[in-house]
C-alpha cells in the first residue's frame, strides 16, 4: 500500500505543466535572460577602450618644428604594425599642451616637460601623464646668403631680440644691410617660448620680432628679406639626405653661435648639440596622458625604442636612448 500510494505520487508530480504553470516558468526565464543581457552589456561597455600597444586608433599632436621626423616615425610605426592608426597634428607646442588638457588628444610631442603646476592640474583630475625624453634639439639662427657675418654671440642674440642693437652695423660696421627684422615660426611657438623664457628671462621681444605660421615660411621671409634673422628648429635642416634639408640650405645661411665674444662660434650640428658647445639645445619630450597599456604607450615605447632612435640619430637629432659616437677629425 505504501509503495503503491508512493507511486502515485510520483506520478502526480510528474504530469505534464498546466498553461498557469508553463506561463510562470517562460515568464522567469525571460526575466533570467534579461538579467544575464544587462550584467553583459555592462562588461563590455561601449566606451571601453579597444586599443592595444599595436592596434586601434590614437590622436597625436607633434610640435610642427618635427613634422619631418614624425611622418617617418609614423609611416614606419603603421608600416610594421597595420592594424594600429596614428591620427597626428602638426602645431604650434601651445596648442599641443592645450589640446592634450582638453583631452583632444592622447599624446603630445613637445620641446619640453609638464611644469610642477601642470602636472597638478592633471592630478587633480586624476591623471598621472608619463614623460619620456626622445631625443635633443637646437634652435639655428639664420640668415640671408647675402649677409656677409657668419658668426654672432648669444650677448648680441639677446640684445638684438631686446631691440638694443636694431641695425646690423651695430654689430658689425661692415655689415649695411640696415634695420634688422627677427621672425620665429609660430608666436605659440617652442622657438619663441625658449628664447624668451631661457635667453630674455621673461622679458618681452621688442617690435622688430614677430612671426610668421611655420618654420617653413621662416625660410621664405629670411630668403627674401636680406635684412632678416630667423629662428627654427634644427630638424627642418639637419638631414642631409633629404632633398626638402637641402633645397632650404640654398635659400638661408646657418649661422654659428659663440657663448661669448672669445669663444670659438659652432653651428648646430649633432656633435656640437651633444657637447653642449652649442647654446642653444634643448631636450625633445612625448607626453602620454593614456598610462593603460593603449596604442599611444605603444607609439612612445617605438619612438622612444631602436628603430626610433635610429630615424632621430638619422635626421640629424641626438637621441635620447641610442649612444652616440664622436669622432674628432684632424684636418691638419
């Protein structure tokens, strides 16, 4: 009897589901369904980067004074990594700093690092940006072919830049070529940055200074313009197997630059930048607010890595990373 009635039961249990009970049960699969939908969507946001150090999209904003580098830096980067894109700018380094503030931008190629205070300002936000030093640069000084100096001092740079020596026979009798007009790349510019922050200490340029909107045309105005002192990066004339180095080399003269009226004068050359003898050098930053494992750190590690040093020791800058051999020449 108690086997049978069990058996019964057994039976009852397992009859087929009324349309009550089978409505109730499709009801909480759905809701289960939904739920697992949601905690999935949720893992796999839209706005979650997709990047990776070789692969995905990456804005870049380069200080114009290296647009010649940069393209190669890139070109190669893509050439060997397909799927990575590098979208880049070339600006002036005021607007690239503004541009990596405002988030436009992941990462910045710029003629200095981030001051205590800007490094704050990212903070307080959350963000920790990486410097990395890539390489060393120089401002060349340049001239008029027609110009008969060929050296200056950096006392006569900075008197010239303070309007107290405003006419070439100032500085040399010799020299007629009247009043003298300096002109930089860009007023947002590195180059003009520099030479007021580092040479006049804060002080203004006087009004026979001003600019032009690229290094490019720097040259033009100095080729056209005897009278004429301009101011550029160093790496838009310092590969010498590049065809664009040598056309601006036929237009302008380089000057050499002396630390003092004793001193013996040098040019910007590699060697010279490396020494120091040269005045005017400066170190070359990437500064990266993506600090995740993203393409903008893997662009900066390539830069910053052999091949890249190799293209900046080839364009005619020191790279940061890469040694660099001197050889001294006796030519006696």
């Amino acid at each position: 009897m108690l086997l049978t009635a069990d058996i019964k039961v057994k039976k009852v249990g397992l009859k087929p589901f009324d349309n009550y009970t089978r409505m109730l049960l499709q009801n909480k699969l759905l809701s289960i369904f939904i739920i697992a939908l949601v905690i999935s969507s949720c893992s796999t946001q839209p706005n979650e980067p997709t990047d990776t150090p070789t692969s995905g999209d990456v804005s870049v904003v380069v200080d114009e004074s290296f647009q010649q580098l940069f393209d190669t830096e890139i070109y190669t980067f893509q050439a060997l990594y397909p799927r990575a894109k590098v979208h880049a700018k070339y600006l002036s380094e005021k607007e690239a700093l503004q541009r990596l503030i405002n988030d436009s931008c992941k990462v910045v190629v710029m003629c200095r690092d981030l001051t205590k205070a800007e490094r704050k300002n990212f903070e307080a936000s959350n963000l920790f940006p990486i410097s990395t030093k890539i390489a060393e640069d120089a401002i060349a000084i340049l001239v008029n072919p027609e110009n008969t100096d060929s050296t200056i001092t950096v006392d006569d740079i900075k008197s010239i830049l303070l309007g107290k020596d405003s006419v070439w026979n100032q500085l040399n009798k010799k020299n007629n070529l009247g009043k003298i007009t300096v002109v930089f790349d860009n007023s947002g510019s590195a180059n003009a940055r520099y030479m007021q922050d580092t040479l006049l200490k804060g002080k203004s340029f006087s009004k026979n200074a001003f600019a032009v909107k690229s290094n490019p045309e720097v040259i033009d105005y100095v080729n056209k313009n005897k009278n004429a002192i301009g101011m550029l990066s160093v790496n838009w004339i310092s590969d010498m197997d590049d065809s664009i180095t040598h056309n601006f080399l036929k237009k302008v003269k380089v000057l050499e630059v002396k630390k003092d009226s004793v001193s013996e004068g040098f040019k910007p050359y590699q060697a010279y930048i490396k020494t120091k003898d040269y005045p005017f050098t400066r170190d070359v930053y990437m500064i990266n607010r993506q600090t995740r494992a993203g393409l903008g750190m893997g662009f900066v590690s390539f830069v910053a890595g052999d091949k890249g040093q190799l293209m900046i020791l080839k364009a005619g800058l020191i790279p940061a990373i890469a040694p660099v051999r001197l050889v001294e020449i006796n030519t006696k």
